[in-house]
C-alpha cells in the first residue's frame, strides 16, 4: 500500500490529520515543559523565559553575557529572577544585601561543586586529587590572606613586583633611545600583557621558572583565547591537541616547581609556604602543577584586562594624564627606588585609586557561581526556596550599573570614587562594587590587583610622554580576556619624557 502512494498522496495525508496530530503533540509537550519550568511565586522567583529546550539561555549568554543579564532583569522589573542554562536552574541575584546573605550560607550554597569541576574538566586534576586540594584549600586561603593582604608581607611582594616592571620599563627606554625618531609605537595589549605578566610570573614564580619555560605566558593565552571552550567541553584529545599540550606544558613547568621548589631561592616567600603546605598533605606534584596553574589564571586574566582598559580611559583625557602626573609628582614618585613606591601606591594616590575602580565597575564582566547544595532559602528571602541543583549566580554587571548605585552607569568618570572633599563624586566602591566575589573565596588578589595596576600605568605616564596612535581601535565593553584579545588593538606612540 505504502508503495503506491505518490508524494502528493502523501503531502495531502500530512495535511491532513496529521498535522493536528503533531499540533497537539507540541502543544502537551510545550505544556508539561512549562510545567516542569514554572515558578511558584510562593516558593522563588519567577522564570526568565526561552525558546530553547533543555539549553535554555546558554547559547545567548556565552554571546554575550552583559547584555542578556540587563535585559533579563529589566524585563524581569529589577527582581531576582531564574534562567535555565544547559538543563540547570541559575537563580540570578542583583541585591548586595542578597549577594551577602548568599556568601553567608556557605554550608547550603557553596563553591565546591563549581571549583571541583574546574581542577577535573580545564585543568585536568584527578577527582581525588581535587577532592584532597578541597581539603587542603581551608589552611592555604588563610596563607594567600596573609601574604596578599597583610601589610608586611604584602610590602615584600609588591616592591619585587615594582622592581621587575621598573625593569621591563628600562627596556622600552633603551628600544626609544636606540630607535631612529627616538620614538617607538608598541600594540598597548601586548605590552600590558608581556610586561605586567611577565613581571608577575617572576615575581610569584621565580625568574629560573621563567628562564627555564620562557613560553608560560604564550601558553596561558593560546589556552584562554583559543583553547578554553575545547577544554571545557571535553573535546577529545585528537581532535584538539594544541590546547591541551599547551595546558599541561604550564601544568609540567609549575609541577618541576613544586619539586624544586626548596632549591628556587627566587621563588616568592608566599609560594614557599603555600605549596610547601600543600605538598605536605599529599597532593600529587601533577595536581600541584595545576593549581599554580589557577593561580596564574586568578592572577593575570582580571588584572592584565584591567590594566590595559584603564589605559586606553586615561590616554583619551590630557586632563586626566597632567592630573594623574601631578599626584604623582606631589606624592614623591620621582624622588624613590622602585621598591619604595609601596609607600605610595596606593595610599597616595587616591585618583589612581578612583580610576581603578571605575575600570572595575565599567568593564568588569564577573559572576560569582554557587552550587545549591541542599533546598534552602537565603536570609533575605526566607519565603523563597532554591532547589538543590540549582546554581546561584551573582552577575557583578547587575550591580555595577545599578543607576540607584552608580548615576550615569554608562559614563566612565574617573573621579566616580574619590572623595568629595577632593572634588570627586565621592561614591563609596566597598559598598557598591562586587568584582571580587566574597564569602570564603572572597579574591585575596584584590589589593594586589590594585597595585599590578599601578605600578605600571605611573610608571607609563611618568617615564614617557605617551599618546594613542589615532587608528580604528575599540575600548570593549568588558574585560573578559578572549574577548579583549578579538578585539581591534590600540597602538601607543612613545617617546622619553622631559623630567619636570
Ligand atoms: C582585577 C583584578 C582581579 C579581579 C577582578 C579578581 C576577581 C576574583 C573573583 C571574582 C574571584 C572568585 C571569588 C568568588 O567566587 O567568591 C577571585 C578569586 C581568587 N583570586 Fe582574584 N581577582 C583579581 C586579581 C587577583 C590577583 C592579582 C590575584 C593573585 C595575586 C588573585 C587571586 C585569587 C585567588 C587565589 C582566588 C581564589 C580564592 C579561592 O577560592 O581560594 N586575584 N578573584
């Protein structure tokens, strides 16, 4: 019978009841799928829609993830709303009370989940390896506290840090000096990333690790910028053998390390103790490897975006070069070694300061990530209940153009965080910014963070007389690095500045 049947037969046959048939068929199922999907506005918030079946938002959002979190809240009136992301409920907070009542409720709502995906899936660390460096991860917060936030031993790292970009900057000096016009035009990316970078990884690292794997710093950008989302996704190895023989060179470089690590006299006080501890309870030197991996990760990609944004801000306002000079100059800049500009940056100079935060709030892109871990409310919803699963995320973004917080959130204004009493607007960025994430992973970079920026942009606006050249470059909107690195360059024209 079928047989017979010619193709208008059969486009008649599907005009028919057929078609009503698969009416009803996507109608039940576009049903139970809401169903399964609702909110009960009794028991958490309401649902951002989709179009897309079990992905949800997730393709939109890796798009671009400022845009869809600021439309999704204004249509969603400024509440906390959920999305389904690749199957998974992500409530989406804006409130800094609720970022803290989250951060609060560790035990329920926690990192865990999220940091173990990321040593087994990027870094390639074994489950129980990541298990162990969970367990361990309590004591060696507390050693990244007290080296990158107390003062004494914050002081020794940052005036080593100063002491290499002081370093580098010779070495532009010499290029002006022996260049024909006496001056040089250099991609303002790269030499955020090579001298910011690179004066990082000795500082932390030790310049033998640098000597011995000089392409640490390629590598990590191949794996960001090229090699992440097959990591991420598990494409197998054949299919993408660079980014993973990238990722395990970093990964074998800093296993070396931790091996001789009592023989690398270079070797910053703070990884001394940090890995010495780490190895001490047993992790693998492989797993090792991948954390100090992480580290470069938590180190280099916020900062170095930051960085290069708050430049490209700075060189497009003479005012704001002369008024930044001018606080130099008044703070005693040119009159010390490099290792005393502790002294100074940052305490003395609070437009530096101001301009750092805003590049923070402007550009930066983060989102704090929680797993819920069993159904549970936070405290400043306590009528609303997160299912276990679900993922909570705080998109810094929400909170960073909030205009109740931030008037104009779209104007980058220097003088946004200083004080009123210095002719600033006088916002107070610990109150309103939440780059950092909080709770127990809270950054302990952040101050350093601050001062990797500092040092180089004094250092660039004091030494040189520095200018845009004037071509087609973009300043992107936020700071994530494999977005920033598509984007089209800034070139910056140098030459030696007059001393004053
Ligand atoms: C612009 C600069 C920076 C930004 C915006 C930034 C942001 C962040 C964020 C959002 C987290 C995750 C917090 C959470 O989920 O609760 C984090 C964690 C971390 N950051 Fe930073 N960071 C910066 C610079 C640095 C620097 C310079 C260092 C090191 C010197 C650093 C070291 C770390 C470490 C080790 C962690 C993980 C803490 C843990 O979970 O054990 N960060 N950072």
């Amino acid at each position: 019978m079928l047989h017979s049947l010619s193709t208008t037969d059969f486009t008649n046959l599907w005009s028919g009841s057929s078609w009503i048939i698969l009416t009803i068929i996507l109608f039940v199922s576009r049903w139970a799928f809401s169903k399964f999907n609702a909110s009960d506005a009794e028991k958490g918030p309401r649902q951002v829609g989709h179009t897309i079946p079990f992905i949800g938002h997730a393709l939109t959002m890796a798009k671009d993830k400022k845009t869809f979190f600021m439309n999704a809240l204004k249509e969603n009136k400024y509440q906390p709303f959920w999305i389904l992301v690749a199957g998974r409920r992500h409530y989406i907070f804006s409130d800094l009370t609720d970022a803290g009542a989250i951060h609060k409720n560790e035990n329920d709502i926690s990192i865990r989940n999220i940091k173990s995906f990321l040593y087994t899936q990027v870094f390639g660390v074994s489950k129980p390896d990541a298990d162990l460096i969970w367990d361990v991860n309590k004591e060696a917060y507390s050693v990244d506290r007290r080296w990158l936030l107390g003062r004494e031993e914050q002081d020794k790292i940052t005036s080593q840090y100063f002491r290499h970009v002081d370093h580098h900057m010779n070495g532009l000096t010499r290029r002006i000096l022996q260049s024909d016009g006496k001056e040089i035009s250099v991609d303002g990316l790269l030499t955020v990333v090579y001298l910011e970078g690179t004066s990082t990884i000795q500082t932390f690292y030790g310049d033998t690790t640098l000597r011995k794997h000089p392409q640490i710093l390629e590598d990590m950008i191949y794996v960001v910028t090229k090699g992440f989302k097959p990591i991420l996704f598990g494409v197998p190895r054949v299919l993408a053998p660079k980014p993973y023989a990238a990722r395990d060179r970093i990964i074998s470089a800093f296993a070396e390390l931790a091996e001789e690590l009592d023989q690398r006299d270079d070797v910053s006080g703070y990884f001394q103790e940090r890995y010495t501890y780490i190895n001490s309870r047993g992790v693998s030197r492989k797993a090792i490897g991948a954390d100090m991996f992480r580290h470069l990760f938590a180190s280099l990609l916020n900062s170095l975006p930051t960085t290069y944004l708050a430049v490209l801000h700075i060189l497009q306002s003479e005012e704001l070069i002369r008024a930044i000079r001018l606080e130099l100059t008044t703070a005693g800049y040119n009159n010390i070694s490099p290792e005393q500009r502790v002294e100074v940056l940052p305490e003395k100079t609070p437009l530096l300061r101001s301009v750092w935060f805003e590049t923070l709030r402007m550009h930066n892109n983060l989102i704090t990530l929680r797993n819920v871990e069993r159904e549970t409310n936070i405290a400043t919803r306590p009528e609303w209940t997160l299912p276990k699963g679900a993922v909570v995320s705080v998109p810094a973004v929400l909170i960073h153009y909030n205009e109740t917080l931030h008037p104009e959130p779209d104007v980058f204004q220097p003088t946004r965080f200083l004080d009123r009493s210095m002719g600033g607007k006088g916002e107070n960025a610990g109150r309103t910014l939440k780059p950092f994430g909080g709770g127990s992973s809270y950054c302990p970079g952040r101050v350093f963070g601050e001062k990797q920026l500092m040092g180089f942009v004094a250092e660039l606006v004091m030494r040189f007389d520095v200018e845009l050249v004037e071509e087609e470059f973009a300043v992107p909107p936020v700071s994530d690095f494999d977005d920033l690195w598509k984007q089209p360059r800034s070139h910056w024209k140098l030459k030696q500045k007059v001393q004053n």
